[in-house]
C-alpha cells in the first residue's frame, strides 16, 4: 500500500529526542530519524551504539524513556532483525503469505524465493540462521511495504544474492532505512547517512561515499571545540584567582559561568576508542606456503573441485568469491588439511603455523569473555613470549574491565566478531584462514582489519562478499566457473569484474561477427560455404592487410609460455631444497645461493609473464580492431 501524492510531504514515520537508558547508562540521548517517502538512508555508527536498538523503536517494538513518536495511520512497515523468529509456520510459503496485508502475488514470492535461493516449500525449522535471515528479508520484500527497515540484510549472503538485493530495493517504491557494515551496498542503495554517535544523531543529505569525510571533519571540529573550552576554563580559573576584586556581582556572575563551562566540559562524551589489532608474532614460514595439485573433491553428483591446482606464496592475499552451496567453505578445509581430497595431493611448505576463523562462529552460550580468551587457563595470556593479563588484553578490543565474567550470549553480533578476533590474533601464526570474517563487524573495525591484513608479515586466505573488502586486501581472487572448475584472478574484485567483462566483450565481437558473416552468406547463396569466424578473420586479414603483430613479436608470442614453464619448474625445484630445514645448518653457503638465485628466477619470470600478457592484449587489440 502506497499513500496519496497530496500526503507526500507528510514523513511517514518520525522519531524525535528519543531517549532510552539501560540502567544508569543512557543508550539513545536526543536521538532522531525522520523518514519521508520513498527516502533511501543509511543508519550508521560504531557497534553497541545502539542503532538496532533505534531501529526496533522505529518498528514499534521497543518502547523509549523519553521523546515523540509519529507513524502515519495509514502506513505499512516491515522489519528485518538480525535474529528473525520463524516459529508457527510450516513453511517459507506460508511464513512469507503471513506477512502480507493484501491478496499474495504468487508469481512475486516465487520470483523472490528463486532469487534467494528457496523453492518455498522449506520447513522453517529445517532452516539455519543465515536461511532465517534471507527468508526473514523474501517476507518483508514480498509485502511492498511503504517503509523497509534492514539490519544487516546482506550478512550471509552471497555475492550474486547482494547484488540482486541492490537492484531489487532500487526499484522498489518504499522507503528504506537499512544498517550495514557493507560500503559498497550502502553507496548503491542510499541517498543519504544519519550517524549515531554516543547516544545522538547528525545527518548528512548525501549518499553514503560522502559521508566519511564529512564525519572525520564534524569529529575535528568537536575535537578543536574541546580544546577551546579547557583553554577557556583555564583562562577563567587564572582570573579568578590572580584578577582584580572589582565589583562583587561580577565576580558573583564569571564564577556562575565557569561553573557551566565545568559542567559542560565534564559531561562531554569523547569519541570511543578503536580495537587494537596486531598478531602475535610467529616465526616466518617457507617461500612457498601450500601447493595444491589435480585435487578433486565430490559429494555425490556434486562437484566442489575439480582437478584443480594452486601455489600459494609467502606474502599471497587471497579472497575467495562464489555462490552460497559452491564449496567455498569445503575447499578452504581441504587446503589446510581439516578434509580429506578425493584425489590429488595437497602439500604444506616448511614451519607453517595456521589460524582458522571459521565461518559458523559456535560458541558456548555459557562460557564467560575471560574463560572463552584463556581457554580456562587462569587469568593471563602468552603474547609474543610475555605473560598478559586478560583484562588488559580485552581492553585492545574494546572489552571492559566488568565485562570479564559476562556470559557470551549477553554479546551482540559485532562484540562476538570482535571476541572471536581477539582470540584468533592471541594464536601465533604466519597463516589466517578468514572465512567471512566481516560479518557484524562495524566500520571502524573493519578498516583496522583491512590495516592489519595489509601489514600482516605472513599470508592470507579468506572468504568474503564485502566486495570493497575485497578490493582493499587481497591480491588474488580464487573464483569458481561451474562444475568444479575455479579461475585465479590478479587484483581485487573490482579487477576481477573488469578481466571478467573484458573476456565477454571479445566473446561477444566473436559471436557477432560470425552472425555478421552467417547473414552476408545467407543473402549471397553462399551459405554452405560458410567459414569458422576464425578462417573469416584470417581471410579478411588477407584482404585488408591490416596492422599486425611483427614477426619478432609473434616468435615471441609463442616461445613465451615455454620459457616460463621452464623457468616456473627451475624456481619449483630451487624452492623445494630450501624448504629442507637442515640445509641452512648443514650448508649456509648453498642455502644464500639458492635464496639468491631464486629471486633472480622470479624477477626474469615475472618479467616474462608481463611480456607475454602485453603482446597477448596487442593480439586481442589487433583481432579486435579488424571486427
């Protein structure tokens, strides 16, 4: 149901000065959200300040302290929780047609269950957390409603279900207020940011690529505006106590503003902290890190891998991408040994040490924040040789002292990613494996982690859909093509899109101009002489003598990928002797003639390789231009 234009002007939903405590501490002070038809915003904020909170209030399930609450009479709200409760139903179907106010649309809810990958006929109870999710956003989607509020909709999901999401809520005639640690989600679906910061808001009619700037600017100003009240405080003290006594009311009046300059300057809330992020420090692993070869992987009649082989390098980021279902998760176990290959052999280089942060994150409801970090092990931690206190160590991610003997289920989804961190960098390492490790996390932390991954000695293999994640970490982008088959791609994901619509376009001038040819063959009669578009470029080559590759260059072209075969299986073996922990005790001579020589390999190697991949984009440029 969407209201009249004449009720346009009118914001469907208003919040204004809420005001909320939990106990003594106030969470929401003079917070506000005001939202108009068809207005796209972004809720943004550290994590545990309260946006969910504000969010629920918003959907009328909280209930505030204090300030004005308006909802149009007339208008439609759906919320999706970070936690959805499915219970009562006996499938999506039915779950899904609950939510609606009008008659179902059949043909939607089904183009929707597709698109999130149900058929609709799922029991409920059979469903994980994450399918409660999606299935929680198919119910709040299908109804059209006039406002959608979104916690984190894109957490579990994959890459092709995120960027259906995108397109589907841009086309929608509803308002959206949505939550997300997802920058690249947040710039295409808002028009504008309401940060919440310790305890109010501020807003930024802007989308969301101009709103950190906006906030490091607004934190600057705060900052100098502090500064210029101590000094003011001070000067007023000196006064005060070395001025001239003249008249007494006076007096009476500056000693009644210094008091509310104390006053303000004391009950000024300063910026929380950032988490600490550093690893503890492990000893350096072999050049090569892990080699994978001809592994295959099936359960059934479906393929995670096939004959599939990688080398991994000291200093390697990867990023792995794909479907929900592909074998992301499978395929990273298989490479660190958690499960068995079908076939192939998977081999680990010299003083590997792994640290796994797996994407399931179960936890012992139970088990306190100290017990969960020490493994029980007393009240201290073993960081880089030192014994370190737990208290002092939970305060690097931003963990209170009282917040020691509290149980994990107290913890909201960000503080578990943060708990879950801090325990997986207290491990000596010189290997992480990330599965989905941005999951809850807020901004701010998720750009510490983007430092830390980059600054990390050691080397990274990790799942993610954060595709701006993505582009500021990795290196390589491990990406499945079907049944079983996966591609390495140089750069980010944003590189990986680029090679990737490169690839289509020359697919797709070959297509057209075979169809271009099928057609001129077909008006001429001549259609049973018709030519692979191969031999039809190669003829029109000879007709038009276009520009073309010289003959030193096409000799290179083909004696390039001998060269760097052979110089790839030099480097192979040299890598293999150096991985012999006992050469540098028995022969340091040899072991710094072979390092030497090994980075000589890889530089003529390298060089080769960049040779090869121009002249192979001269050739395409060349085949194009002829089209």
């Amino acid at each position: 149901m969407f209201l009249t234009r004449s009720l346009m002007a009118v914001p469907l939903l208003r919040l204004d000065r809420i005001f909320l405590t939990f106990g003594t501490t106030p969470l929401l002070n003079q917070a506000c959200l005001s939202v108009e038809q068809g207005a796209r915003i972004a809720l943004v904020g550290r994590n545990g300040c309260g946006k969910s909170t504000l969010l629920k209030i918003a959907a009328g399930i909280f209930e505030p302290s204090g300030g004005e609450i308006f909802r149009h009479p007339r208008v439609t709200m759906r919320y999706v929780s970070q936690n959805p409760d499915c219970a009562g139903f006996k499938d999506i179907h039915a779950f899904v047609e609950a939510g609606l106010s009008d008659a179902p649309d059949v043909q939607w809810i089904n183009t929707l269950c597709t698109n999130l990958g149900f058929s609709g006929t799922e029991k409920l109870t059979m469903l994980s957390g994450g399918e409660k999710r999606r299935v929680s956003l198919l119910r709040a989607i299908a109804a059209k409603p006039d406002i959608l509020l979104l916690d984190e909709p894109t957490n579990h999901l994959d890459l092709p279900t995120i960027e259906w999401l995108e397109k589907t809520l841009c086309s929608l005639r509803s308002a959206i207020v949505v939550i997300s640690h997802d920058r690249r989600f947040l710039e295409s679906v808002t028009r504008s940011t309401v940060w919440l910061d310790r305890g109010t808001t501020k807003r930024l009619e802007k989308r969301f690529s101009e709103f950190e700037n906006w906030r490091d600017k607004a934190l600057e100003e705060e900052a100098l505006e502090q500064h210029k009240l101590g000094r003011q405080i001070v000067r007023e003290e000196q006064w005060l106590r070395y001025g001239v006594t003249a008249r007494r009311k006076r007096n009476v009046r500056r000693l009644g503003a210094l008091k509310e300059l104390r006053q303000l300057h004391q009950t000024y809330k300063g910026q929380p902290g950032s988490a600490l992020l550093a690893a503890t420090k492990s000893s350096r692993s072999g050049q090569l890190v892990l080699e994978a070869e001809q592994i295959s992987k099936s359960y059934g009649d479906r393929v995670i891998v096939k004959d599939f082989s990688l080398r991994i390098q000291r200093g390697d980021r990867i990023g792995l991408v794909g479907s929900n279902g592909i074998g992301k998760t499978t395929l990273l176990s298989m490479l660190i040994g958690q499960e068995k290959v079908d076939s192939g052999t998977v081999r680990h280089g010299y003083n590997l040490s792994v640290a796994f942060l797996d994407q399931q994150r179960i936890l012992n409801e139970e088990e306190t924040l100290a017990h969960y970090l020490t493994d029980g092990r007393g009240d201290t931690l073993l960081i880089n040789g030192k014994e370190r206190h737990v208290i002092s160590y939970m305060k690097d991610f931003l963990f209170l002292p009282e917040q020691a003997h509290t149980p994990l289920k107290e913890f909201s989804g960000g503080e578990r990613a943060r708990l879950m961190l801090a325990r997986l960098l207290s491990r000596p390492a010189n290997f992480l494996i990330l599965d989905e490790p941005t999951n809850d996390l807020d901004m701010e932390t998720l750009d510490l982690l983007q430092e830390f991954i980059a600054d990390f000695a050691g080397t990274v293999l990790l799942v993610s859909h954060d595709r701006d994640f993505l582009d500021r970490t990795v290196t390589h982008m491990l990406v499945p093509q079907g049944n079983g088959h996966w591609i390495l791609y140089a750069g980010g994901y944003s590189d990986m899109i680029s090679q990737n619509k490169q690839a289509a376009l020359y697919q797709h001038k070959d297509k057209e101009l075979s169809q271009r040819k099928v057609l001129s063959n077909l008006r001429t009669g001549e259609h049973e002489k018709s030519l692979s578009s191969t031999n039809y470029r190669f003829m029109e080559r000879e007709k038009t003598k276009p520009l073309k590759l010289s003959y030193k260059q096409v000799y290179a072209l083909e004696k390039l990928p001998e060269q760097i075969t052979a110089l790839q299986d030099e480097i192979k073996k040299i890598e293999q002797e150096l991985s012999d922990p006992a050469l540098y005790c028995n022969d340091k001579n040899r072991f710094e003639r072979l390092s030497t020589a090994l980075e000589e390999k890889k530089d003529i190697c390298r060089k080769k390789e960049e040779e090869w991949l121009e002249l192979e984009l001269l050739r395409e440029e060349i085949e194009c231009a002829k089209t």
